[in-house]
C-alpha cells in the first residue's frame, strides 16, 4: 500500500491555500485599479467596413476582419 504520508498531505494543503490567498489577492487588487479608472470614451472603427463602436473588438461584428492593431 502506497500513497502520501500525512505531513506530505498536510503541507500540500497549505501550499495550496497560500497559493490561493495570494492569487485571490492580486485579482481583487487588479479589480480595484479597474474600477478607478474611468471607462474608455474612445470610438474604435474597423478599417475594412468602417463600423464604428465605443467598445474594443478584436474581430468586426460586421464584416467579420480581425483587427491589426488592438
């Protein structure tokens, strides 16, 4: 009969609680500089059919062109 001893186990747990604490963390943190900023007012356009929209796209709604620059 094989398998993990008990502190393996054990320390396995808490490694990944730590891991999960300090990831949890960060992405509240990302979450909070998100909301500070206020949102984008910009109009991006498609080159290709020139729709125009306030929000980012990466492939056009329209005519389907993926665009070049972000």
């Amino acid at each position: 009969m094989g398998g993990r001893s008990v502190g393996g186990r054990a320390a396995n747990i808490r490694l990944r609680q730590r891991i999960a604490h300090q990831s949890m963390k960060e992405l509240m943190e990302e979450a909070a500089v998100r909301e500070k900023t206020p949102p984008s007012r910009d109009v991006n356009k498609c080159e290709a059919c020139g729709f125009k929209a306030r929000y980012k796209f990466i492939r056009c709604p329209e005519c389907g062109e993926v665009r070049k620059n972000g």
